[in-house]
C-alpha cells in the first residue's frame, strides 16, 4: 500500500478519534487535519486553504446572517407566541412545536431554531404544568426533519453538496431533497406524537440554574416591525431567487452574501449583530475538512475503502443493498460526531463507490446527506440534541428508546426512495 495512502488513513482515524472524544474542539480538529495533511506532503500548499472560497462555505455564511435576522427582530418570538395563543392541550402544543420547528428549520439553523424556540418551550411546559422532557425532544428532532427539506435546512447537506461540486459532481437542487424531506418530516411528526411520544420519559422538571440564552421568562417585543417585515421580505426574495437559479442566472452562494448584505445596509441587523450570527466553529469545520475529500481522492485511499466495501458485500450489489448500506455506515458516524464532519467524511468515499459500481454519484450522495441528518439515538449527534439535554433532564438511553425506532423507518423510506427518486443507472 502506497505511503501516501497509509497517511491519509492514519490522519483520517485521528480526526475520527478526535471528533468523538472532542478533547480538542471540532474546529480545530478540522485545521489539524487539514496542516497535518500538509506537513506531511499529502496536499499542497494550495489545496490547505482551498476549502474557504467553496461556494458552499460562502453560502452557509450568508444564510447564517439572513436567518439570525428572523431572530434578532423579534419575528421567530412571535411564531412562538402565537403557538401558545392556539395551542391548549400538550399534544396540540407537542403537533405545533414540530411543526413550526420543521418549517423553521427547513430555511434556517437547526441550531438557531432550536436555540431561539427552547425558551419558548421552556416557559410553556413550567407555566401550564406539561413536562419538559414531552416537549423538549421533539423540538431537537423536528429541526432534524425540516433540514432535510431543502439544501440550505441542513450543513450536513451543504457539505456533502460543496465536496460534490469539489469532485465535479452535479449538485442538487435547492428543493429538490423535498421529495425525500417531505414524507420524512411527515412521517417523523406522526411517529413522535404516536411511538416516540410513549417512549419519551416523562420526567420532572428539573429545577436548574439556566444559562442566560435560555432563560424562561418572556421575551421582550421587538419595537420594529419595519425591520422585521425586511427580515421575512429578504428571506423570502433569497429563497425565490434559490429556487430559481438557473432562470435568473445567480448562483446560490452569491444570493445569500447579496441578502445578507441587504439586512444590514437597511439596519435590519447591526454589523456587529451579522458578525456575531456567524458560527465560525461550523465554518472552520466544513471549510478546513474539505481538503481530507481532496487528500482522499488524489491519494486513492477513497478508491481503497470503496472498493472493500464493494468486496464486502459483493460485486453485484443492487442499489437498494447499497443504499441501505451507506445509510448505515453514515448513520453510525454521525451518532458519534458531528453532522457536517461525517458527511464531509462520507461524500468523497460515496463518490468513488459509484464511479466503482458504474453508478450516478447523486443517490449516493442523498443517501449520505439524508443519513447525516439521523443522529436522533445520540445527544451528542447535533446540536440541538446537545441543547436540550439538561434542560430536558434527560439520559443517554432516552435517546436510543426514541431515536432507534424512527432510524429504523428512515432507513427503510431510504432505502426505497432514494433508487426510486435518483437512479443509479
């Protein structure tokens, strides 16, 4: 076996180890990776830094200023005060949270939904009597739903889009993950109002000393309504734009920088405020592992594990076999690190196992994209999980009970859909 190769893996696993322990922060796994990949002559010194001036990289900051603008004027607040004006009962509340938190989180952060509707919750659930732990969990697992909707709802998806469009691969379109996002959040609301809704403990409110970003009393209202109606206008006219790209000629990473250039020459955010929504930790990320899809590309180690994987379950492996596989495999990794890492990680392997079989890289790459985003048996898998975890006084096991049934059903809608939508041949 090539050196090259051996380095490429031996720098590989200790990005892995160091994603899962995060003895040091993800960020700075990322840069370690990158330099380490450098030091030892797998890339060259224009492949280091290549991974910044991805469009990906460029449009995921953009819609972070774009979408911080929906929550610095008020205008996420009054989605949730308007869930506890019509919700009554804690079903009707639970059916409302998931709702506009997919939704949310189909054009937003994950994170950022999660972030600015947990207090909402919060305030809810200990003011009407309901329990934390009904409400909280749900909340986490439907940004993870409505991210899959679009191409922005997910960085897990951003990323495995900015390796393909790296590799030379056709990308997707920016609704085009709705034909497996849609009856995956549909499927996911049913299934925690009915299964994970049995399975989610019911547990005490814990009586904590909350972080100050999370705080229980009400939020004060926004005085601009100017500003918020700029908010919504400009995330609306960006998303037109989006789903109309090839029409009107603007690529998608230019629209996001002009929108989020526009919420802050009109005062709609400060440019400290724009500079703050920015989260450097997830740019870094998926920037600074870019060049570990380069490294393992050019060195042929995505080639060596594809084909052991070929080898592994067999020459004639169908799609459906495939998918189900990679779905798996993606699964895994992403229950124990982070959402971006592992489909940055995936998405150069999933491209060359196609070219391998003969295949059309993108049912792979959906596959990767989709599975990514299934980090519900583990609080450490996204934020969001993260987030709700001591608010929710929850267990590592009550992330297995809930979240393994509905990975279970995702992998079998997967399984079927993704062939069915995305041809391999």
């Amino acid at each position: 076996m090539p050196t090259e190769i051996i380095v490429t893996f031996a720098i590989l696993i200790l990005a892995i180890t160091l994603f899962v322990t995060e003895i040091i922060p993800v960020a700075m796994t990322a840069l370690l990776t990158t330099f380490l990949l450098y030091i030892t002559g797998v890339i060259d010194t224009e492949t280091v830094f290549s991974g910044f001036t991805n469009e990906i990289v460029i449009l995921i900051a953009g819609m972070f200023i774009i979408g911080s603008a929906l929550f610095e004027t008020g205008v996420a607040r009054s989605i949730g005060d308007i869930i506890t004006k019509y919700a009554k009962t804690e079903k009707q509340l639970l059916l409302a949270i998931m709702i506009v938190a997919s939704i949310l989180s189909a054009f937003l952060s994950n994170t950022s939904t999660t972030a600015v509707m947990m207090p909402i919750v919060v305030m809810i659930a200990d003011s009407v009597g309901f329990t934390r732990s009904k409400l909280l969990m749900p909340l986490a697992y439907a940004t993870s739903f409505g991210g899959m909707i679009t191409l922005v709802g997910n960085n897990g998806t951003l990323a495995a889009q900015g390796v393909a469009q790296n590799q030379g691969v056709e990308g997707f379109g920016f609704f085009e993950f709705a034909y497996i996002g849609v009856p995956l959040t549909i499927i996911g609301i049913i299934y925690m109002m009915t299964i994970g809704y049995k399975v989610i403990p019911n547990r005490e409110n814990k009586v904590m000393e909350e972080p100050q970003d999370v705080k229980t009393e009400k939020p004060k209202k926004q005085e601009s309504s100017t500003k918020q109606f700029i908010a919504v206008a400009t995330l609306i006219v960006t998303i037109i734009f989006m789903i109309f790209e090839e029409q009107i000629g603007i690529p998608l990473h230019i629209v996001s920088i002009m929108g989020a250039l526009l919420v802050v020459l009109t005062r709609t955010m400060t440019e400290k405020q724009a500079y703050r929504s920015l989260d450097m930790s997830t740019l870094i990320l998926v920037a600074a592992m870019m060049p570990m899809a380069t490294a393992m590309e050019d060195t042929g180690a995505a080639k060596l594990f594809a084909d052991s994987v070929l080898s592994l379950v067999g020459d004639a492996t169908g799609p459906y076999i495939m998918t189900a596989l990679i779905f798996l495999i993606t699964t895994f990794l992403t229950s124990v690190m982070s959402n971006t890492a592992t489909a940055v990680l995936m998405a150069p392997i999933g491209i060359v196992i196609a070219t391998s079989m003969g295949a059309d890289p993108r049912p792979i790459l959906m596959t990767i994209a989709v599975g990514s985003a299934a980090a519900y048996a583990s609080p450490i898998g996204t934020p969001p999980n993260t987030m709700i975890y001591k608010l929710g006084n929850y267990k590592f096991i009550d992330y297995v009970k809930s979240g393994l049934p509905f990975i279970i059903i995702q992998l079998i809608i997967c399984t079927f859909i993704v062939p069915w939508i995305w041809p391999f041949y």
